[in-house]
C-alpha cells in the first residue's frame, strides 16, 4: 500500500504521531510519504525542537511545499499545483490530511474526482458540544464529510459527531490526539531528581496547581483562579501556576490583583514542549476548566507526568482519558464552588492524590503514538477492501 500523508504543519505533537506511522508502514512493508503544506507555524512562537530533530534526519518521501509560509495560509495556486503533481508522481492507494475543511483537504477532494481515485482519510478532534451549532453550517459540513471515506478522531464522542456528519461508525477510528509517553514520562522523572534546580530555574513553588492554557474567554482560567481563592489553598502554602498567552492576560492579572494573590499565583510564558515535563512532574495536579475543548493534549501530558487533573465534562478528555473518581475529576464548567471543592480534596488529601496520579499514568498507556500508527493502518485497509465484515461488526 502507498500512503500519502499531508498536514498543514508537522509540529512537535505531530512527529512522533508521524513516526509512529513510519515504523509500522516499514514493518508492513507499505510506503508511507509525507507533505507539509507550510514550513512555519503561524500558532507556536518558541523553537519546536521535535520537528527540527525530524527535519534534519532528512527522511525520504518527505516534503515541504511552502518553506517559508506560515500555517496560516498563503500561495495557494503553488500549493494546489505541487501538490497535484506529487499525487500524479506516487499514485497513492490512501491519502491521510488533516481535517475535512482546511484548503488543502478540499483541493484533494477535488483531485480524487477528476484526476484519479484514491482512498481519502480526514483527522480531526471536533465534537457535537464545540460551542454553538448553526444548522446551515452543519449542512454544508455533511456535504464535505460524505466526500471523504474515513476519519481518525479523538475519542468515542469525536466518532458519535463523525458518524452524524456521514462517516459510518465502522469507517472511523479513535487514537489522534495522542503524544509521546514514553519520553514525556521519561524527562517528567528526570525533573523529580533534580527538583530544586527546576524550581530555581523556572521560578516555581515548592507546591503548586498548575494551568496550562490559552488566556481566552472560553478556557475559563477566570473560574480557576476564582476557585482557587475559595479552595483557600494558600493559607497551605499551595500555589497557582499559570503558563499560556492570550488575549485575555490583562483580565487575568487584574482579578489575581483584586483577589489579593498576587504572592500565590505565578503567570509563565507559554514553553517549549521539551520543558515542560519537569513543569507538569513538580506540579500536585492539573487543572483544565475550559467552557468547551476538542479534547486537551495537557491532560494527555499530566497522566505521562503521573499526575491526576480535573476537567470540565465538555472537554474531549472527560470520560474518554480522565474517569471521575478513578484517576480524576470531571465537573461542570462554570462551576467555580465545584472546582474549589475538588481542588481542596487534591491538594490537602496526599494519598488521595498519589492514587489517582498512579492509575491516571496507567490509562495514558492506550494513548500512545502507536494506537495512532495502528489505528490509521486499520483504517487505511478498511477503505481499500470494503468488504471487511468483521471490522465492520467490530466497530458499530
């Protein structure tokens, strides 16, 4: 089988995903060749040192179409032709692009109708409760996603929103937001060897909560740093550790001023992904209390760290990676009285806390880049003989 993967942009969380795929197309024997569209993220500002590792290995059937732009979008006729003339090029059996709407994913709709077939894979985290829903919109949605054969999604609920747009349940797959365990959990440790130094290094306390988050209206960071203030937690010494940028930074810091924690919560500008296992290790827990979220790689990151979260029942997470009561806590969002009280339970009850640090390490175990690997796989056969019976059984 030839695959033909094509992503906006190959950023530190898609490497090893990538990789991942590599492995398992050299061991099936398949061949697998990569385009990114765009050379720059138009989203990170810091260094990505997992892509740049990847980059400078030099892989083969790997290439950049637009070095020097951004994600963002640009020189799409360029994009649209070269991109044409590589699938002319490989002739792929499959081809995997990120989303069903982004420009790229639609110029290959249009190339598998009217140059030559292929079998055509969308990724994505979206679900039904993203916000509001507008039924025109969600239309035009169905009409797109029946152009496609096949999604790799996030999670059980991402298959449910999958399913209403028009992809059969046994044509989709669970296993997109996933990261590299294994070496997260590895430097999370190392973190704990030399902790003081860490400390020392990124300004932390000895204790803290940690946030890591977009400063935008509808993470609600507002509701955790209000809860925070009624958990009392710094009466115990127990921090708040802020890490994001946004638009919303001014307001944050202003209610941090008027509830008089200017000594107990720290802001920190958003790391590179290398740095901050150490930052999720030293942490007691974390915190993910957004109005809504696809899904919440953090999350993903604070079970690789062995520690336990809490999160809003509307981000992807809940119920797929974090089970309330068994190795986190899932609650409303908005519910600042709620949060407080789960966040003092954390905080004050040691053994309580290290339980569900423990079990919410082995659950990241099913979400590691080799279900994503394995899952597409599958997918990819599935859309190249239909008459997979028992896949379909399995999977309605």
């Amino acid at each position: 089988m030839r695959m033909l993967f094509v992503i906006g942009h190959l950023g530190d969380y898609h490497v090893p995903r990538y990789e991942a795929l590599m492995r398992l197309a050299t061991r099936r024997g398949d061949e697998v060749s990569l385009i990114e569209v765009f050379g720059r993220s138009g989203f990170y500002s810091f260094p990505q040192t997992r892509r740049a590792s990847f980059f400078e290995q030099r892989h083969e059937r790997v290439t950049t179409l637009e070095n020097d732009v951004s994600d963002a979008g640009g020189r799409w006729l360029n994009v649209f032709t070269r991109l044409t003339a590589i699938i002319r090029r490989i002739e792929p059996d499959v081809v995997v692009t990120l989303g069903y709407d982004t420009p790229y994913s639609l110029w290959l709709c249009f190339v598998r109708r009217f140059t030559r077939p292929f079998g055509l894979i969308y990724m994505s985290d979206s679900k039904a409760d993203d916000g509001p829903r507008s039924s025109v919109k969600e239309w035009l949605k169905r009409w797109l996603v029946r152009r496609f054969d096949a999604a790799l999604v996030a999670g059980e609920r991402h298959r449910d929103y999958a399913e209403s747009l028009g992809i059969p349940r046994w044509r989709s797959r669970i296993g997109f937001d996933v990261i590299d365990v294994d070496q997260f959990s590895r430097r999370a440790s190392a973190a704990h060897a030399a902790a003081e130094e860490v400390r020392r290094v990124r300004g932390l306390p000895q204790r803290y909560v940690l946030c890591v988050s977009r400063f935008v209206a509808r993470k609600n960071v507002n509701v955790v740093i209000d809860a925070f203030a009624r958990a009392r937690l710094a009466d115990h010494a127990i921090e708040l550790v802020l890490i994001g940028q946004g638009q919303d930074e001014p307001m944050l810091r202003a209610l941090v001023s008027q509830l008089d924690l200017e000594s107990s919560v720290r802001f920190l500008d958003a790391l590179p992904n290398g740095e901050m296992p150490a930052i999720y290790g030293l942490a007691d827990f974390v915190v993910l209390a957004s109005e809504f979220d696809q899904w919440g790689l953090c999350i993903n990151e604070a079970f690789a760290a062995s520690r336990t979260a809490i999160v809003t029942h509307t981000c992807g997470v809940a119920r797929e990676l974090v089970v309330n009561g068994k190795n986190g806590y899932v609650i409303d969002p908005g519910n600042a009285d709620m949060l407080a009280a789960r966040m003092r339970a954390l905080a004050l009850d040691d053994g309580l806390r290290e339980r569900l640090s423990a079990r919410a390490r082995l659950t990241v175990e099913q979400w590691k880049p080799s279900t994503f690997a394995s899952n597409l796989m599958e997918l990819a056969d599935c859309v190249l003989d239909s008459d997979q019976v028992i896949s379909r059984a399995e999977h309605e």
